[in-house]
C-alpha cells in the first residue's frame, strides 16, 4: 500500500456520465419527438416515395433497428445522410426547448467527466444543448457522424460487405449499414472513441433497449421518464432533474475527495488488469 499524509484519498465510484440527448436532457412533453417524428413520415413519403402505411412502417423500423433510418436503410433505400438529418431534425421547432438552468447547475457541480451519447447528428445536438443553455457542460459528444463516419455517407454496401454487417437486431432480419444504439457495436464505439470504462459510467437515457444492452456491457443504468424500475435499470428519474435524490453518491464523492485526518493512512490502489 501507498501512504499520503494528511488526506485520505479514495477513488470515486464513477469517472464519467454518458448521456443521451432527445427525451433525456429534456422532457418528452416538449413536443420535439412528435414533430421530429411528423418529418419522418414526410421524408419517407415524399422523398422515399413511400405511400402505403408510413405511419405502421415507421413505427416498426424504430421497433427493430434503433432508429427509423438505420431501418430504411435495411430494407434497400438509399440516400444521402445529411439530407435525411436537414429535413429531419433541420426543421424543428427547436424555439419548444427553454434554458434550463437546473440542469446546468446540476451539471456543473458534477466533478467526473460528462459526455453525451445520442444517435442523432451533430448539428442536432448542438442545436438542443445551446437551447438548454447546457453546452459548455460536457467534455465530448458521441454522435451519428462519430460512429458512421462521412467515409461511409450514404454509400451502398457490396454484399459481402452486407454478409459481413453485425448490425443485426435478430437474424430474421436484414442487416443495416448505420450503426445507432442499441446495437452493440454502438456501444463499444463509444467506449474507444471517448475512453470510457463502462464499468466506472453511468448512462442516462429514455429508452429501455437502450439501457438494457448498456447494462449487458457493465454500464450502470438510469432510465429517464419513468420512476418504475425494470430490467436493465439500476435507477429510475421521471426527470433529469431529480437526479441528485437518486444518485446522492455523485455529489458525496466530492465530499469525500480529501478527508483530513491526524496520522497517515492508507491509500488503496485499484489496479485493472
């Protein structure tokens, strides 16, 4: 063991805050996911030409590819990704989402790095979080174009490289190029490109698939929007604000950082291996 005088230093239960962004950082009572979802609907019809039930086929892609696009793109429609995020999320009426200087305060007196993790484009999210007034409050931002990068822009795959695809929700399914929560992959993408120990984060999102393939690779769980527990959650927020309540230990880490003491203790090294 190591010895430090004076202090006691004790490593913080968690080093990083994933989080993702639409229906968390703000309440889905806001309107945005309905009218993001109206624009979807309209893209696939009057770009896509698709005209026999957009509203069921939508719903459905969601269902079983994570995002609606990674589901279009599954079964064969081809387009331009930046366009689809210009008509999609370009027109929303991002004037909904108000300042909330809760959850800056809270944000910021949070010690551990904080970084977000949402399947959205990065003009989005950068969009949403100046609206909240929150940007300055996260150390990196894991988005759409971070995990499918502009090399692989509304490309067709060769059908090996299809074969070869992992982006499966089931094998009953046709593959997709896009890589989105809640795939795994997703996830490990995440881990490399921002650094993170999945054992030592906690990750806030709304949607349950999300969360449960998030525990499945160690991640601690929140589930913002519901106070019921399920499996795959480790805590339940009906909002983003009542997270001090329920993740005390968050803010009594910086308590705890350096606690005095009259004689030298003992400071415990963990390492991994």
């Amino acid at each position: 063991m190591d010895y430090e005088e004076g202090q006691h230093v004790q490593k913080p239960k968690y080093e990083c805050l994933l989080l993702d962004v639409d229906d968390t950082l703000y309440a889905k009572s806001s309107g945005i996911a309905v009218e993001c979802m109206k624009n979807i609907e309209e893209y696939m019809i009057n770009k896509l030409g698709i005209v026999d039930n957009v509203r069921e086929l939508c719903a459905k892609l969601y269902k079983e590819y994570g995002t609606t696009m990674a589901g279009l793109r599954a079964i064969g429609y081809n387009f331009d990704y930046d366009e689809y995020h210009s008509f999609v999320h370009g027109r929303l009426p991002y004037e909904l989402l108000k300042p909330d200087p809760v959850l800056r305060n809270l944000l910021h007196s949070i010690s551990i790095r904080k970084v977000i993790f949402s399947n959205a484009d990065k003009k989005h999210v950068a969009r949403v979080i100046s609206r909240l007034g929150i940007e300055d409050c996260f150390d990196d931002s894991i988005c759409f174009e971070s995990l499918n990068p502009p090399a692989a822009k509304g490309v067709a795959k060769t059908e090996d490289q299809i074969k070869d695809d992992s982006h499966k929700p089931n094998p009953m399914l046709p593959s997709t190029p896009v890589i989105c929560k809640p795939f795994e992959d997703a996830y490990e993408q995440a881990f490399k490109i921002a650094n993170i120990n999945p054992q030592k984060t906690i990750f806030f999102d709304d949607s349950i698939r999300n969360l449960q393939t998030a525990k499945s690779l160690g991640l601690h769980t929140v589930w913002v929007g519901s106070s019921q527990r399920t499996n795959g959650v480790d805590h339940a927020l009906e909002s983003i604000h009542n997270m001090k309540e329920a993740l005390p230990e968050l803010w009594e880490a910086i308590e705890r950082d350096i606690m005095p003491c009259s004689e030298k203790v003992a400071v415990e090294t963990y390492v991994g291996a």
